[in-house]
C-alpha cells in the first residue's frame, strides 16, 4: 500500500476543474494551473467564506484562530484542499482549515519558523 505523502506527491498529475478533467506531465505546469485558481475570485470567496464559517485551525489538537495565525506566523489561515476532484465546485466537506504551521506539516514541509516578538511576554 503507498504510503499517503506519496500519493499526495502524485496527486497533481490529475485534477478536475469546473467537471473537466485536466492532466499535467510536470508539476510546474500544475502549479501554474493551481496559482491561477487560488488567485481567483471565485476560490477567494470560497475561502473567506469556510474561515468565516470555521474560524479556528481544524488539525488535531491546535484550534489556533486567525489572529493567532497572525501574530504566530505572520499569515492567517489557510483553506487546505483534500483532494483536487472539485476545484471550482469546491463542498465544505473538501477543504480543511489549517494555521500555517499544520499545513506545511499535511504537506510534509518543514513548519514555518514563528515570528519572534520582543514585546510578547514569555
């Protein structure tokens, strides 16, 4: 059985946008593909809505909201797709709510480094 960072090192190689099916022979073509779509107005508003809706980071033991991201990170939450089935026509049920810190781990990237603040106390 694969393990589940390799599938979803994989996963771009096919997505569904809009109900057509779209395959990419290079991970740089589907990043542009994707960038694209997150810059969208359509993915924006999908997103402002699902933090309004869920305003605190959904990954196993943090709850982290927004103006904590912020200060901790120096970038509010993001909206984390599940599967790449229903870019355009994303469900609530398709996306998580992650701090930056939880995302980049989903991803298997290193964490973020958090933002040290001199006044903040210990």
């Amino acid at each position: 059985m694969p393990n589940e960072y390799a599938y979803e090192k994989e996963r771009w190689r096919q997505v569904i946008y809009l109900g057509q099916i779209y395959t990419f022979e290079s991970y740089e073509e589907f990043r542009q593909f994707y960038d694209d779509y997150l810059r969208s107005p359509l993915w924006r508003e999908f997103a402002r809505q699902i933090k309004a809706d869920r305003p605190q980071c959904e990954a196993e033991g943090c709850g982290m909201y927004d103006e904590e991201s912020q200060h901790n990170w120096g970038q509010g939450l993001h909206v984390h797709h599940l599967h790449y089935d229903t870019l355009g026509e994303e469900r609530d049920e398709d996306v998580q709510v992650l701090c930056p810190h939880d995302h980049n781990i989903t991803h298997g990237r290193p964490a973020p480094m958090p933002i040290l603040d001199p006044f903040s106390k210990l």
